[in-house]
C-alpha cells in the first residue's frame, strides 16, 4: 500500500479533531462572555465552524484513502479509460460525501449525548446544537461537492509526496 503515512495522518487529523470536538461539546462551563446572547452566538459559530472543519477532514480522509488504494480512482492509462473513470470518480466522490454527510450528524448526535450524560438526568439534549451542527456539514457538503477542490489539492498533495519520495530512493540508490 503506498503512502499509509499520508494516509495514517489524515485519519489521526480527522480523529484529533473529532476527540477536540467532543471535549468541546461535554465541558458544560464553557462561556465566553457574561452576556447569553453573545455566549449563544459565539457558541453556534464555533460549532458550525468546528463542524465544517470535521467534515472537510473527514471527507479528505476518506478520498485520501481511497485514492491510495484504488488505482482506477488514481490515474488512468488511456482517453477511453479517462472518461469512464471520471464517471467513476463521480460516483465515488458523491458515495463518499452522503457518507461524510451522515457520519458527521451522527458524531453530532453522539457528542450531544455525551453532553447530556455530563449534565446529569436533569438536563435535557440540545437539539438546537444538533441542528447547527447538520446545518453546518450540509452547507460544508454543498461547498465541497460544488467546488471540488478538496479533491484536486489531495491529488496534488498525494502526487508531491509521491514525487519526493521517489527522488529520495533515487538518491539513496546512487
């Protein structure tokens, strides 16, 4: 398997990010300011945000992983095989958005829980932080599916590393 460092990092990235979200979301002292309504909208930008962000990581994980799996999503050898593989990249890249989309809402979910088993039995689960959190991962998807750049730069990205590491055994070789 090629580049499983790229790949090790882009899950530990991803994850890093899922346990600082979740951290995040359970410590019920949170606030910043003594005003409630600029402590609810700082609250529902940083969510959106770290929510956007968790799901760009998690997308890129999963494309980064595939690609370095899959050769057909890596490159193609002739025209013939570049328009039928384009169509299956299509495929793959929506695949792995609506599967992004769900296991980002369902992270959502499971950390708005893990707040409600923080506060105790009295305190009831925010469905408002679930909403802006959903919110925030579809308008992330629209953004990311629309504009496919996340996609390009890790190709990219993933094409460098190959370069250099190539260069590297080059060298080493002489």
């Amino acid at each position: 398997m090629k580049n499983i460092g790229l790949i090790i990092w882009s899950w530990v990235s991803t994850i890093g990010m899922g346990l600082l979200i979740f951290i995040l979301t359970i410590d019920p002292n949170l606030s910043v300011s003594s005003d409630r309504a600029v402590d609810v909208f700082v609250k529902v930008v940083y969510t959106m945000l770290l929510y956007s962000i968790l799901f760009i990581l998690m997308y890129r994980a999963i494309i980064i992983t595939l690609k370095s799996t899959i050769e057909r999503l890596s490159k193609w050898r002739s025209k013939q095989e570049q328009i039928e593989d384009e169509e299956f990249v299509l495929i793959i890249e929506t695949m792995v958005v609506i599967i992004t989309i769900l296991s980002t809402i369902l992270f959502s979910i499971f950390a708005q829980y893990g707040e409600y088993l923080v506060r105790g039995a009295n305190a009831q689960p925010d469905l408002k932080d679930i909403l802006v959190s959903s919110i925030a991962i579809l308008l992330t998807a629209i953004v990311t599916y629309s504009l496919p750049v996340i996609g390009e730069l890790e190709v990219a990205i993933k094409h460098k590393v190959e370069k250099v590491y190539k260069n590297r055994k080059k060298v080493k070789e002489i």
